[in-house]
C-alpha cells in the first residue's frame, strides 16, 4: 500500500481534500436518480489561449474559460477542479484501471460520444488538454452542468461517486473565477 501511495500523491491529496473539506463545501450531492437532460451539447470554438500546460493553473484556467464559453453557466473552475482531481492537470499521464485515458480521464466510449477538437488542429484528441477541457464541457453541459442546481448531477454523471462531486466542487472553491 505505501508504493501505491507514493505513485498517486494527487489521489491522497484528493483524499485529504474530501475528508477534510467537502463536508463543509456540499451538504450532499445530487441523487443518482435525478434525470438525465435532453440538452444537446454545444461544439465548443477553437481555443485561442495558448496551450494547458501540465500542472500549471494559470494555463489551464485560461484554457477552461474559452472551453466553457460554449456552455455559458458552467464555471470554468469546476473544470479545471475535475483536472486536478483526475490527474493534477495532466501532471499524471496514466491510463486508468477502467481504460480512460488523458488529463481528464475520458474513457473511449464517453470520448467517442463527446470528443471535440478544443484547438482547432483539425485533430480530437483526449490526451490533448485544450480537446479534453471542450470535450468535459459538452459532457458537463449536457447533463446540466450550466444550471448551479444541477451542476453536481453532472459532475456525478461525470464519475459517478458522491465523493467525487463533493472533492471537485471544494476544489473549484479554491480556483479562481
């Protein structure tokens, strides 16, 4: 277990995070069972910010705005939060256990339904962090994730744990605007 430790220090940060914050950030989160929404996701426009750059906040907020600018009520920190839970803005380059893949954890299957070229370089990558942020905002767009009620539904439809909602939202309370 100590190794294991010592190769997902994002994961134990996450950890701390959620025992010690998120019970004072969300009471609790969405239910599972609240319906999924028939919102078709906007494409998002070719990113003009230079590029996300590992680790590095400053880029990737800047990234995160133009992203969600295509789906105008989603807080651009929420998706930088859900970067730095996945994978410490890219820092970590790991496929995970179930398969996803890049700095915001797409599997295939959700890529393929929610991928977009966030760059304009002709190319949907989501390993690409400027294509991963647009494709995270159509996926958190179309289950509500412009709308503050329901934006903790869309984050658990993102990686379904309640834990998971409760730690991206005390991040994004850290990020600035």
């Amino acid at each position: 277990m100590g190794a294991e430790i010592t190769r997902q220090p994002v994961r134990v940060f996450a950890a701390c995070l959620v025992t010690v914050l998120a019970p004072a950030v969300v009471a609790s989160a969405s239910s599972a069972d609240a319906p999924k929404p028939a919102v078709q996701p906007a494409p998002a426009p070719a990113a003009a910010a230079g590029p996300a750059q590992p680790g590095d906040t400053a880029s990737w907020l800047a990234v995160a705005r133009e992203a969600a600018g295509a789906c105008p009520g989603l807080p651009p920190a929420v998706l930088v939060a859900v970067g730095q839970v996945e994978t410490g803005l890219g820092a970590l380059s790991t496929t995970s256990t179930a398969g996803a893949v890049g700095p915001m954890q797409f599997l295939p299957s959700t890529w393929a339904a929610y991928g977009v070229d966030g760059d304009g370089d002709g190319v949907a990558d989501p390993t690409d962090p400027s294509d991963a942020l647009a494709g995270a905002t159509r996926l958190l767009c179309a289950n509500g994730g412009a709308d503050s009620d329901r934006l903790a539904s869309a984050l658990w439809n993102y990686n379904h744990s309640d834990d998971y909602v409760r730690l991206v939202l005390a991040v994004a309370r850290f990020l600035p605007g």
